[in-house]
C-alpha cells in the first residue's frame, strides 16, 4: 500500500515503474551498500527489495556476478520471479540453482549468469566439487540468515566467499535474526558482517506499512479415547525413567519430564559410556526408547490418531529391519505400547482440532466473507489428513516439501509453484501448509492464519505470523489441546516472541555496541595469528628423521620449516620449484602451485571432511559418484571411510560388508585403504574383540588393504590431504576414478560404459543394463523408457539422450 503517490524508485538496473519508492529500503540499502551488514525488517516490508537495490548498485558499478541464497526451492522461484521483473538485466541471465538443475548446466549457468538465485545447499556442492568459481562474485545475499549455525552451508559458503571473492560484499537479511545479542553476533560471526542495521514497526517511516495483528487461541479437550492412548504411553514412559533413576542420572521419573532435562540425561550417560562404564550403553538405548515413545505422546495429544497410527507403522517396520536397536525392537514389543496400537487402529474418528478447525474456516470465508486461508501444522501426516478432511467443505491444497526417506508423499518444485500461483489467483481458498511456507515466502495476503498446534520457538512463530496483515488488519488463531504439551509449547513462544521483540527494539540502540565487538574479535583474531611458527623444528627432540615423512602446509602450526637446515634458513620458496629440490630434510608439501586434487564421493558430503579440504590452500576437491570407494587420492590409493559404528554395522548385518567394499576397491586400485574414524573401537558396541580383530587381519592380509585409524572428521581430513599429498607431489601420481588396474570382467566394462553418460553413476548404470539388457539397448531407448527405470529421472533421461544423440562438435 503506497503512502506517497505513484513515486517508483529510479536507478541503473532497475525497471522502471516497478518499485514503489519506500524511504526505509532506501535507507536500508544504502547503509548494506558500504560494508558487510545485517539487514533486520519484519516479515513483509520488504527485505528482499533491499537486497535487490544492493544488488543493482553493485552490478552497475563492479559488475561480476550477485548471489542470492535463499533454504527453500519455493523462496529460491519466488525470488527469480521478483528479480526478473524489477531488474532490466535479460531474465536468461538471472539463472536459478537448484538441485533439479544438473552439475554441468550449472556450471555453464554460473559462467554466463549476472544473477545467480539458489539454495545454499546446491552453491555448497558446487564450491566443494569445484565447478563453480566466486572470485567475480561482488555480491552475496543470505536471505532468512538467522539459519547461520552449526554446520547450515551458508557459514562454509561465507567462509569460501570471503576468502575467494576479490571484491566481497555480504547481505545479510532476517525478521528475526536471534532471540538474544549473542544468538544476532553468533550470526554476523558466522557470515563475517561487520555492520548491523534495523528497523522495526515502531519507526516512523516503516509504521504506514504495517497493520495490527491480532492473536487468539482455541482450547478443545481431548476424549476418552485417546487420552486412554496416551495413558498407555505415559505408563511405559515413567517405567523407564525409573529405569533411568536406578543408574543414577535423573531423580525426575514423571512423563512431563522436559526436553533440557532429557539432554541432560543423555550428556550424563555418554559420560560414563566416555569412562567405559556399560551402564551408559543400557542407559542410552533406554533414553533412545523414551523420545521414541515421548514422540507417539504429542501425536495423540496434539496431532491426529491418523498421524499416529503412521509413526506406530513406521516404528514397526524399523523394529524388522536388519540391525534395529534395541530401543526400537523394545518399543514395538512392550505390552503397552501394543495395546496403545489397538487401541490407535480401533478408533475412527479425529482429533477434536479437525473439527473447531472447519468451523472456524466457516466463519472466516463464509459468515464473515474471507477470501483465503493458511493453516499450518508441524506434521506432514497431518497436512495430508487435513487437507482430505478439509476438502470435503472448502477448495483445499496442501504445500508440503518434497518426498521424505519414511515415504511420505512430497511435492516437485513445480508442483510448489504452481499451487502458489493458483492460491494466488483465487482458485482455492484454504492452503494446509508445513514449515516450508514459514520463511520469507510471498503468498498473498490472508484472512487468517491458523495454527493447528502452537510453534514452540519465536523464530517460526513470527516467520508464521507475517503471512497476514500486510496490507490490511490480520487475524492469527492458535489451536491448543487442554492440558498437553500444546499448552507449554503455546507460552514458551509467546515467552520467547515477546524477549525477541524486545530484542529488536534494543538491538537498534545496541548495533554500535555489536558492531564494535564484531571489529574487536577481527582485530584479535588477526593478532593472535602466529606468523613465527610455533611447531617443532629439524633438531627438536631428534625428530629430523620424520620430516621425509610429513607434509606440512602454510595452514599447519605444528610444523615450521624455516630452520629446516641450518645452511638455509630463508623460508622456503615453492614459486620456482620443479619437485626437485626435496633434500636435507626440506619435501615437497601439498602446498605447492599446483597442489593437489581430492576425488569425494557424493554421499560424503555429510561429513564435513570435503568443505574442510576444499578451503585448504592448493587442495581442489572433486565431486563424484564413486563405483568403489569414497575417496580417491590418485590412480593407485582409493580409501574406504567409516566411522567406527559403521565399521560395526557391517560385521553384524549391515547392508553391504566391509569385504565386499574393499573387493571392490582392491580390483580397481593397488593400494585400497580402510580409514577407521573415532574412538573405542573395541567398547562401542556388544562385540568380541576377537571378532574385531580378525575383520582388521582379513582386511589387511586377504584384501591387501591399509587399516588406519584418526580420531575425528578434521583427523580424517588431514590424513587423507597428507596422502593425497605424497601419492600426487612426491610420487608424482595422477589422480584416476577408474583406478589403474586394467582387465576389468565384462560386466564391468559395460557398466563403466554406462555410467559415463551424463555421470549417471554405478548404480543407476546397473539399473540401466538390468532394464535394456545390453549397453546398445540403453543407448536407444527413448526418453520415456529411461524414465521407467528406477532411479531415472525427467532430467536425467533429457541428459542422457542428449548426449547419446547430440552431434559431436569438437569445436563447440
């Protein structure tokens, strides 16, 4: 709603026309133009048009690339769709990443692209597999960066960003960057911001553009039945607290237990498991089966006997599966939790909330004349039961996130899209949405928004919130069940709401404090910095001899080989090096001009090993889909990680044995390593030493492998970069995904044949050569063919008969 006339803004890039001039964006803009900031704005007023007009400035006067980060593939489209209209850059060069957009074309894309809009989660994959370069990069956006903790990929793409970007410059943008200071600094740490700027709805320039919205909550009351459910539950829940109480590490043994309290426990037991204590093992497979059990608890309560119902099939079917714990096979076998099965399979009908719900639609969009509604829930199995239930009295779709590993149907990007764009256009009144609508999405304005449980933290809940009152007057109604965890939840995020709120408010006086404390730690960290070397040195302790053994880089404190030889004190200068000056002690190190390569198998990217290789110095990472291994290190070294309870898993019944791994592995390789990762290999789990100990014997005699053992992800990292090292700078080996080993069977030719085309990988080559019986049959089959093949996709069977039927143009 304009204030101020027909007055659009007027700048380089953008359209004219098209953005309505507001002062506070202006403001905003201008203050995120000069330096590294946190953009703060409630929810609706226009954060993104903030980045947009950065943006702008930036391409107009540094040119390169601007990247827009946003953690939702709708968020990702609605953003294209705004930049294309409000920039006079050509819409083919605002591209969009995600990951139904194939490596290669992304890659191409990035090249040629002035705006590149995607999620992190992608940008992250293609930093660390090297096909994407920010060195061009003048402006990096992270839209909803209060996600910026733990291991989230916009931390790794900030760090990579500031390092790699010759002319950096970082947007920052949230409603609700944090609940207190250290949580709002914690984030500019992170994406390295220097500056913080807010604005709130309190301001004079920003108040004409937002409306009051009001707040209520519905309590219903559970029946008999299926508080009868949840007695059942809460019966087994207090037996094995008790349970836990007899080991020592809780006095609390009621069901209402807390979740901080829980955490405590489970930090007491992974002490005494630390100390070998077998007590902890038991403990912790018990607390296992009390979060299962609690879980089952707030579905009856707060969800749907449908939703139930599910989780109870699902838990079933994970109890049968090959290596269940213990807590699982205890849960479906308890006679209580049996009985609350029954009791969840007998009742045929709904959780009250299904219907106060109708009727307050009915009010909504019939008595008082509403037009569109949003109900959320946290539960997929409850959207789905919904939206049925729902679809019987209103026009009702669902907008649910894509299919999940417990099978639960999902929705393409496409199909996101186009339900937006038809709630958008009046084709149906009532949205039932997960969490996937919450951050920053722009569906229209609303009548209501209903929540079918409370949201337990502030973030969500204001992230909710914002889908009303843009334009006019909102209503938010709270759905609660009397006397469950709907009623804690419901005040703990009003608690915190309200802290938050405040928050904003204060942080607008304390910026300059944050934003001293931000230059305080840069310069702290800079001098901490040792530049001298602190590690030992050739004639410490004796320990010369090892140095033809290590391979240190710039970025290891623990090696310092500027005293490496008396006779030659300067530090050593590998800017003319040709690899054959590594005498008296000084070697070639992996921090040389060329460095070294890392092949890292897709599936690794869980870890953190690959992002932390790939932002060493001289170290490329390579993504792959690997046939053996999950790194290769050169033509001849492949290694086989695993982490101690993956070690375990396959000697009792894993999917697929360690033995067969590295058969495979020692066919195509010389040297097949087994990397063993963390501690207490012999204590983890209820298995004989001996028989640990003769898996390691066969692995190393029958197999010919490499046993080695480093105690975390960063260990693992940097062995696998000292090898990667000695193998390509010492040895002068290249790096190979098929290995060096010839006389490959049949089979193995033409799947390795066919996994080639469009880096299809093994296994869906397999697929492949199952379903058309020869290498020839795969080559002609038809697009829709391919596509009946389990593990091919629309885009990939494109990609295949492209390149199967393209012309070969060397040229091009």
């Amino acid at each position: 709603m304009a204030t101020t006339g027909e007055e659009y803004v007027e700048r380089p890039l953008v359209e004219p026309g098209v953005l309505e001039r507001r002062r506070y964006q202006a403001e905003l803009a201008g203050e995120a133009a000069s330096g590294h900031t946190l953009v703060c704005l409630p929810t609706g007023l226009g954060k993104t048009t903030v980045s947009l007009l950065v943006t702008a400035k930036r391409l107009h006067e540094q040119g390169g690339t601007s990247l827009l980060l946003a953690p939702t593939k709708p968020l990702v489209t609605q953003h294209a769709e705004f930049y294309r209209d409000a920039l006079t850059i050509p819409d083919d060069e605002i591209v969009v990443f995600t990951g139904e957009v194939s490596p290669d074309d992304r890659q191409e894309l990035f090249e040629r692209a002035r705006v590149v809009i995607a999620t992190p989660q992608v940008v992250e994959n293609d930093l660390i597999g090297g096909r994407i370069d920010l060195s061009n990069t003048t402006h990096l956006t992270f839209d909803e960066c209060h996600r910026a903790s733990g291991n989230y990929a916009y931390n790794y793409i900030a760090e990579r960003y500031h390092a790699d970007a010759e002319r950096p410059l970082v947007t920052g943008m949230s409603a609700s960057p944090g609940g207190d200071e250290e949580a709002i600094q914690s984030v500019c740490e992170n994406l390295g911001l220097s500056n913080v700027t807010v604005m709130t709805e309190t301001d004079a320039d920003v108040v004409d553009y937002t409306h009051d919205t009001s707040v209520e909550w519905e309590r219903v009351t559970l029946p008999d039945e299926i508080l009868a459910i949840r007695d059942s539950l809460v019966a087994v829940i207090e037996e094995r607290l008790e349970k836990l109480k007899e080991l020592g590490v809780t006095r609390a043994t009621s069901a209402d237990i807390s979740q901080r309290d829980l955490n405590r426990i489970r930090g007491e037991l992974q002490q005494l498991i630390d100390n070998d204590q077998s007590e902890g093992y038991e403990g912790m497979s018990i607390h296992a089966e009390v979060m299962k059990l609690r879980r089952a608890v707030t579905l009856a309560e707060t969800q749907s006997v449908e939703s139930l119902r599910r989780y109870f099939e699902r838990q079933r079917n994970a109890a049968r599966s090959s290596g269940a714990s213990k807590a699982s096979q205890r849960f479906v076998s308890e006679a209580k939790v049996r009985e609350a099965m029954e009791q969840a399979e007998t009742y045929d009908d709904l959780h009250p909330k299904f219907r106060r719900a109708r009727i307050l639609l009915a009010q909504c969009l019939g008595i008082e004349g509403g037009e569109r509604v949003i109900v959320f829930t946290e539960s997929r199995d409850t959207a789905e039961t919904l939206t049925e239930f729902l679809g019987a009295h209103f026009e009702t779709r669902k907008f649910v996130g894509q299919g999940d590993k417990e099978g639960s149907d999902g929705m393409t990007q496409n199909e996101q899209q186009e339900t937006l764009d038809a709630f958008r256009a009046g084709e149906f009144e009532v949205l039932v949405s997960t969490s996937v609508a919450e951050e920053g999405l722009d569906v229209p304005e609303v009548d209501l928004v209903l929540f079918y449980e409370p949201v337990p933290t502030a973030i969500r809940s204001i992230q909710r919130k914002g889908r009303t009152g843009r334009q006019t007057e909102g209503r938010v109604m709270v759905l609660l069940a009397e006397d469950t965890r709907d009623e804690a939840y419901f005040w703990k995020s009003r608690h915190e709401q309200s802290r938050m709120t405040d928050e904003l408010q204060s942080l607008k006086g304390a910026a300059q404090t944050i934003e001293s404390d931000l230059a305080q730690q840069g310069l702290d960290a800079f001098e901490d910095e040792d530049t001298s070397g602190s590690g030992a040195t050739a004639g410490d302790g004796g320990q010369s001899g090892l140095s033809s053994f290590a391979m240190p880089t710039e970025t290891d404190p623990k090696v310092d080989t500027t005293d490496a030889d008396e006779t030659n004190t300067d530090p050593v200068d590998d800017s003319d090096s040709d690899g054959d000056e590594a005498e008296e002690g000084i070697v070639a190190t992996a921090a040389s001009d060329e460095g070294v390569e890392i092949v890292v198998d897709q599936r690794e990217l869980d870890s953190s090993i690959a992002r932390d290789l790939s932002t060493r110095e001289n170290c490329e990472t390579r993504l792959e889909t690997l046939a053996v291994g999950d790194y290769v290190l050169s033509d001849r070294v492949v290694v086989e990680r695993k982490s101690v309870s993956d070690f375990l898993d396959t000697l009792t019944g894993g999917d697929r044995s360690i033995f067969e791994q590295v058969g495979d592995a020692a066919r195509h390789y010389a040297r097949p390593v087994v990397l063993i990762e963390g501690d207490d290999l012999y204590g983890e789990r209820n298995v004989h030493p001996n028989a640990i100990r003769g898996a390691l014997a066969s692995l190393a005699v029958d197999f010919g492998a490499s046993v080695l053992r480093t105690t975390d992800e960063s260990d693992t990292a940097d062995l696998l970069h000292v090898i990667a090292g000695r193998e390509q700078e010492m040895a002068d080996r290249e790096v190979s995904v098929h290995g060096e080993k010839g006389a490959k069977t049949l089979d193995e030719q033409q799947e390795y044949v066919v996994s080639a085309i469009a880096d299809i990988g093994p296994v869906t080559a397999r697929a492949l050569l199952e379903a058309f019986g020869s290498v020839e049959g795969v080559m002609i089959a038809n697009e829709e063919d391919l596509r009946e093949v389990s593990g091919v996709g629309e885009v990939t069977a494109e990609r295949v008969r492209e390149v199967v039927g393209s012309d070969y143009d060397p040229d091009s």
